[in-house]
C-alpha cells in the first residue's frame, strides 16, 4: 500500500465504524436481549418442563373420572321380609364445572332452571360454589322428577350446559310407622360427616344413614362405588365411555325383628295406651315402649315405642315445618323410649334388690320380715301398697306380693352402697350395647352419686334445690322398690329379668341377627354375646325366680291375668308388676304413676322375655301387665315361625325409574 493511499481521506462507511456506538443503543439492545431470553426461557417452560402439566388439563376438560355411587344394601326381617325398597326414579342434576360462567349466559341457564325445576337461581349458584372440590361430580338438585318435568328438561338441555338428567334412588320403608325408630332414614352428609368420612370415598354429595340401623349398619350397606372415565364434548355432554368398573351393591342386613310379632305389639300396646288415656280423664297414658327378646340369646324379636313417626317424610326430603312440628310434639315422637326414655321402674326392680339383699347376706332364703302395713323410721313412715299389711313374708312371698316393706327393710339394712353395686352389676347406670344409636345410661344412685350430681347442677343452675346433697335414709329406704333417684330404659328393666330368667348371664341385646352379600354368602353371622356373669350365685336366683313365678300364679300380683283363659297357651309364666310415682303431686296429694311390667316364659329354660311401659298409665297390673300377656300369648301361638330364621337369600324389590324419553 502507497504513502497516499494510507493518509488520504477515508469513506463515509469507514467513518461510521470508528464512531463510537452512542449509551442509549446500548441499553436499548441489551433491553431487547434480556426480553428475548426470557421469552425463549417461557416457551421452554410451556412446552417441556410444564407440557405434562398443561396437557393434564387440557385432557380434563375433554376426559373425566366420575364415581358411581352403589346401589343401597337391603333391610329385611328375620325372615327375609323386605322392609326397605331402593325405589328408581330420575332426578335433575348440577355439574358444578359446567355451570355458565358469569353473566347473560349463566342468568339465562338459572332462570331456565328455576323455570323448570322449581330450584332457584341462587341455590343452583350456591350449590355449585359449595361442591366445586369435585367439580366434575354431579350433584342432585331435585329428586323423584315427575314425567311432565323430565321431558321439558330433556327437551332444554342443549340450552343447560350445567345441567344433566341422571336415574336416582329412593329409600322407602314399606313398615315407615311400625319400625321408624329402628329403621331410622337416610340423608346428606352435612359437613362434620364429609370431613370425617371422605377418607373414605365419600362425595360432598353422598348420603349416608343418620339414624337407627341405617346408621349402625352403614359400613355393610353402602357397598364401593365404581368408576367411570367418560369423553366430554365442549359443553360437558358425554361423548364416550372410556372405561366402566361396575360399583359392588351393599351387603343384606337381616333384623332379629319379627315383623308380624313387631306389628302385634304395636297394635296391643296402642290399644293400652288408649284405654289408659281414658281411663285417666284424657291427660295420661299417651306414650309407651314394648321390647321383646330371647333371654337365652340376646336377639331382640320387637322393639316398640310410641307415639312413633313416618320416615319416608325424611326419606323423601321432609320440609322443614315438618320437622318443627315433629320437635314441638309434646309426645316427643321422635324419642325411642325403648332405649332412650328414662324412668323410675317401680317394683320390677324388686328382683334386683333381692338378689343383692341375698347375695350380700342381708337377708337368706328363710329370713321373714312383718309388713303391719307400713315402715316407720324415726318420725317419718313410708307406706306398703297395701296399707293393711301382708304379715310376715318371707323373700318369695315377698316378691309375689310385691310387698313394700319387705324391701323398704331389706334396702335399709343394707344400705346404698351395696345396693347400688349389685344395681350396677345388673345394667343400671350403662348402656346395655344394643346395636342401635341413642341409648340412655339411667342413674344407679348412692350417697356418692348425690353429692357429685348435686353439685354439679348448682354449680351450673345457681338454684338452691340443688343445695342440699345430703343422702338421707329416706333416699335408700324407697331405692329399695325403684323409686328415689333410680333411672333406668325399658330395656335395662328387661336385661335384669332376662338376666335373672336365664340364670345370671347378661347378654348383649341385639337387632340385628346376620349380614349377607347381595349374592347370599355370609358376611357376618348372628353370634349371642356374653357381657359378663352377674355376682349372684344359682341358689339366690332360683329363689328370686320363685317369687317371679309365683307373682304370675293365683294370689300373685299379676296371677288373675294369667288366670284368664285367653292366656292359657303361655306355659308356666313369671313375671313382676310395677308401679312409679313421677311428677308433681295433685292437690290431694297423688302422683302420676308409670305403669310397668316384666316377664318371661316358661319359668324353667325360658325362651322369650317381654317388657311393657305406659308412661303415666297408672297401675301396672291394669296398664302394661294385660298387653304383656296378650304379646306372649301371640309370641306362643306363633312361637316356630319366630324363632325361625331363614337361610335363603331372598330377592328385593324395587321399582326402576318411572318416566322419561
């Protein structure tokens, strides 16, 4: 290169080269750099590391999982009569997801659907929100869709994206009144059960048992949902059906209930009621309770109490006047007084004090106390029913008689302690174990208990009554005949005298006798259950189960009943009377009384064992003792039928759903 070419002036090109590159281009394009790796950066997470992802949801709109709820396990009784129908029907349905997002488009939807259906708007929205943790899942709006409604549905649904028509169930009771407190009902899971029973497999849509044996045989009723994965098209119509797993129905609960013996004692009992009811000038004898059972197993044949209720009501959807009224009830319909009403029980617990005064050697087998009539200690007296006195009885004669002052003596000398002990030995104060929601425990009341209760509901009450905690004398003396603090259920009363009739054995009472697969195999047999041995020995309950005897004999309280010959069937009975005073005394001074009574038949291996209640019925040898008796007569004229079982699974019935197009 020459000297002239190497200073000569340079091109414009050249010039602008070696200019330097001015600051605001430089963040400008490093700006630009920054932007583009971070776009880059982006797309690298879309399409790789999230792609999976992404591409999940993507397929959840077009593929879903829905769970296929079990058809409802079968109730029969002991039989194999049906007592419960799984009836079909259509219902109207909300697919939370699919509801119209937001505006013109989801007023449009409700409206239509209130239109239609009745349900308004703001329930569908509330609905929807409530359930959107399985949104997927539909979720009934009404059931039972009449013919007229299910076609005017089908007809609108391209016009409710969120809205499916389904088939449904009904639980129907085909025995609603006679075994409403047995049965109980079905309903939706309010959200304490979701929380507890979604672990497992329950939708926020599920129903499940709330009460009676609905409730304690859930785990066998239910049975396991199926799965079904479906296509959807954009509006959530089903396209396809990808894959199905059938749901397994849930199993068969047979009861131990008879149900033609359980119809006869509602139909006796209802009738004592009545006649008390009158006799007593129209304001008593309005409720009651019966249970009848196998002293020698535990099974319980009938359980009845009245006044009792129609489940369908809550089966169907009971509204809620009807319900309020249901609670404002003054008979208290919904309380199954066989289990959970509590009251003094008079002489039937005789037997008890007995036996505790025998086995703690307050008194022998040939121990005689005088009855002038009435037991005085210091200035107050405590009166026999039978003012005129029964002279000198020994314990058998004493229980046949029903002779208070006999036991007035024998609880005196033996004091609270040991009494309530041997209550306590006999059920009182406990659940029995019953299979069955809603049992009482009852009082068995000592010196003890008294300076605890009372103290406690001062404590709470602010009220004076409750002050005084002191047990008195007075409180053992009429603890003696079932009276003073002493609680017990209809069916405590009767565990006692099973309990005495089978020879000291207190068995577990027990509704349900077996559970099957809807196939027929056994799922889980009838097994009687020994709770414990009572602590009296063979020689003390004999003796007590010969004053029992002899009550039901000529001359014994309960004997003239026997005596009639409509009763004659029933072979060798014994039973105990009961009469107790609750309330507040009447301006001459008379309480109310509850009218009891207690038996089992024959008197040696006996088979069955019936209790009866008249609450404020009045006497028990007018109220209960005559039901008591027509219930075992019945019992005896059907006796092989009852205490049969049978081994073949029946088929249940059920309607499938009426309607539709």
């Amino acid at each position: 290169m020459g000297a002239g070419e190497t200073f000569g002036p340079r091109n414009l090109k050249q010039h602008d080269k070696d200019q330097p590159v001015p600051l605001r281009i430089l963040v400008f394009g490093g700006f630009l750099a920054v932007a583009f790796l971070a776009l880059g950066v982006n797309l690298f997470s879309l399409q790789i590391s999230q792609g999976k992802h992404f591409s999940d949801l993507a397929e959840g709109n077009r593929v879903r999982e829905q769970t296929v709820v079990a058809p409802r396990g079968i109730i029969f009784d002991r039989h194999g009569t049906q007592l419960v129908v799984n009836e079909g029907s259509f219902a109207v349905a909300l697919v939370p997801i699919d509801l119209a997002k937001p505006g013109d488009g989801r007023n449009r939807e409700l409206a239509l659907v209130q239109r239609l259906t009745g349900v308004s708007g703001d329930e569908v929205v509330h609905q929807a929100e409530a359930h959107m943790g399985e949104p997927f899942q539909p979720v009934v709006l009404k059931k039972n869709l009449d013919n007229a409604t299910y076609q005017a549905i089908a007809e609108n649904l391209p016009n409710l994206p969120g809205i499916r028509l389904q088939t449904d169930t009904t639980r129907h009771y085909t025995e609603g009144a006679a075994l409403s407190h047995l049965l109980g009902y079905v309903g939706k899971l309010d959200p304490q059960e979701y929380q507890d029973l979604h672990p497992k497999g329950y939708l926020l849509d599920d129903t499940t048992g709330k009460t009676g044996l609905e409730l304690t045989n859930e785990s066998y009723l239910r049975g396991t949902s199926g799965q079904q994965v479906v296509e959807t098209d954009a509006q959530g119509k089903v396209v396809q059906l990808i894959s199905n797993t059938d749901p397994v129905p849930g199993d068969n609960v047979y009861l131990s209930i008879d149900i033609n013996l359980q119809k006869e004692v509602v139909k006796d009992l209802q009738a004592s009621m009545d006649e008390a009811h009158n006799k007593l000038g129209g304001s008593r004898g309005l409720a009651g309770a019966a249970v009848v059972l196998n002293p020698q197993t535990g099974e319980v044949y009938s359980m009845v109490s009245l006044p009792d209720y129609n489940i369908n009501q809550f089966a169907e959807g009971i509204t809620t006047q009807q319900y309020q009224a249901l609670l404002d009830n003054p008979q208290l319909p919904l309380l199954n007084r066989a289990i959970g009403g509590v009251y003094a029980p008079g002489s039937t617990f005789k037997p008890v004090t007995a036996s505790a005064g025998l086995q703690s050697a307050t008194i022998n087998q040939g121990s005689t106390i005088n009855c002038p009539g009435h037991f005085t200690v210091g200035s107050s007296s405590f009166l026999c029913w039978n003012t005129a006195g029964h002279g000198s009885q020994n314990v058998v004669q004493a229980i046949a008689h029903s002779c208070d002052v006999f036991f007035y003596t024998v609880a005196d000398r033996m004091g609270d302690q040991i009494l309530s002990q041997y209550a306590s030995d006999f059920g009182v104060g406990r659940a029995t174990g019953i299979d069955i929601a809603g049992e009482a425990k009852g009082i068995v009341p000592n010196s003890d208990w008294k300076t605890r209760y009372f103290a406690e509901a001062y404590q709470q009450t602010g009220d004076p009554a409750w002050q005084d905690s002191k047990w008195y004398e007075g409180n053992t003396i009429t603890y003696g005949i079932g009276q003073s603090y002493l609680l017990v259920t209809p069916l405590q009363d009767l565990e006692w005298i099973a309990t005495v009739a089978n020879g000291g054995k207190y068995l577990r009472p027990q509704l349900t006798n077996r559970v099957t697969s809807v196939a027929g195999s056994m799922v889980k047999p009838f097994t009687p259950v020994l709770d414990h041995t009572v602590q009296a020995s063979p020689q003390v309950l004999a003796l007590v189960r010969e004053g029992l005897r002899a009550a039901a004999s000529t001359g014994g309280t309960s004997g003239f009943i026997w005596d009639q010959p409509q009763f004659k069937n029933v072979p060798s009975p014994a039973g105990k009377t009961g009469t107790a005073q609750y309330g507040v005394a009447d301006a001459s001074g008379s309480y109310p009384l509850h009218a009891w009574y207690a038996a089992y038949a024959p008197s040696v291996d006996p088979e069955v064992a019936v209790v009866t209640f008249v609450e404020g019925g009045g006497e028990g040898h007018e109220a209960s003792a005559p039901v008591a008796a027509q219930i075992m007569s019945y019992y005896f004229a059907h006796r092989d039928q009852i205490r049969s079982t049978t081994d073949t699974p029946p088929v249940a019935t059920g309607a499938g759903p009426a309607g539709g197009g």
